[in-house]
C-alpha cells in the first residue's frame, strides 16, 4: 500500500514537471509586446539579448515598409530606388535611452520620422542645402540615413554637455524659429539634432537663426 502511494505521488510529480515545461516552451516561443503600434525590427537572429525592441514609427507614415511604398507609389507612381534604400534602415521613434543600447553594427538609422518622403524635388534641395556644413563632421550629409555610432555619439553629447545661460537662450531662440525644432517629435532623432546644435554654438559660435537653419534642413519628417 505504501509503495502504491508512493507511486501516485511520483506520477503527480513527473506530470506537474511536464506541464510547467511545456508551458514554458510555448511562452518563449510568443511574440514578445514591444508598445502599441509599433513593429519589432530587430532580426530573432540575434545574439545580445540587451538589445532592446525597436518600434518601426506610427502615424501617417503608417507601421511597415509596405505602407511606406503604398505612400510613396501613389504620390510618386513608383518607388525609387534611392527611397527603397532609405526605407530598408532603421526608421524608429525610439527614445534615446534605447538607441544607446543598439551595438554599433546595428543598421544605419534612417529618417522619415512622421510623414513619408514623397517630394524629391524637395528632398534634394534639402540635402543640397546641408552641404554648407560639410566642414562641420558631426552634421551628417543625409539625416536619413546616419550611422548607429554616429547617433549615439550625438546623444550622449546632448546628454552629458551644458550651455551657458547665453548659450541656452540662442538654442531655445533657434527652436522657435525653425519649423519644427529638433525634430517633430521627441523621438531619439530630436535628442540627436539637438546635440549637434549645442556643438554648433559651442564649438562653431552659431547664432539661433543659423541653428534654426541647420533643424529645418535636417528635418525628417518627410516631404
């Protein structure tokens, strides 16, 4: 009688195990939450399990490659080549704090923060016009397409560096008279732009209205 109790209480036990495992299993194989309306980017493949999700941006821009290209197809009547490349980055409304977790041979992050790109005319003249800062290395060539580390080094220059009270009078001056500001959202792209302009003043001597300059010109939130 004791052996057969101890029995049943052996089988409970196995069953117990089994069940927790398979629970388990099913658990770690779910799609993990990253936030509504937005979409993982980050490929399952990856090895650093710090990595944070990053959320494909909401908004007109719509949540996927795909509506970008429906955007742009209608407004353009085909996808160029230069935007598929564009659109293939990292375009993410990420905050900064989840930028600087991303390892610096994660992809190039892209632009079009709130709006799809769908004026060439315009995006030309745009990165045309940037080229006045060509001297200046920390103010990239195409705000649509910048390096991770390049991003990262911008942030954390934002983060870490103060203005004087004159100095923070002309960034706040600036953003008042840009379209937008930094950007149109405060999204990691905002924190960015706003670090290369505390360079602009400190290390270049810009004025607001030349800050103010350097944002509209770098603005992404597309055309």
């Amino acid at each position: 009688m004791k052996f057969q109790i101890g029995q049943k209480k052996l089988i409970s036990i196995i069953t117990i195990m089994v069940a927790g495992i398979a629970v388990g299993v099913f658990l770690l194989h779910q799609e993990q939450p990253v936030g509504r309306g937005y979409n993982t980017v980050i490929a399952s493949s990856s090895t650093d399990q710090n990595i944070p999700p990053i959320g494909a941006c909401t908004g007109p821009l719509g949540q996927s490659k795909q509506n970008l290209f429906a955007i742009q197809t209608e407004k353009l009547g085909q996808v160029p080549a230069m935007l598929e490349q564009l659109d293939s980055l990292t375009i993410s409304c990420n905050g900064p704090d989840d930028i600087m977790k991303l390892p610096d041979t994660f992809t190039s992050m892209g632009g079009q923060c709130c709006g799809a790109l769908t004026n060439l005319t315009e995006y030309n003249e745009q990165i045309d016009g940037l080229k006045k800062f060509s001297y200046i290395p920390d103010v990239p060539p195409n705000p649509y397409n910048i390096a991770v580390q390049h991003v990262k080094k911008m942030l954390a220059y934002d983060k870490y560096t103060s203005l004087t009270s004159e100095q923070q009078a002309v960034l706040d001056q600036a953003a008042k008279l840009s379209e937008e500001g930094p950007c149109c959202c405060k999204c990691w792209h905002w924190y960015f732009n706003e670090g290369v302009a505390k360079e602009l003043i400190i290390k270049y001597n810009f004025d607001a209205k030349q800050v103010a300059e350097f944002y509209d010109l770098s603005d992404t939130c597309g055309v």
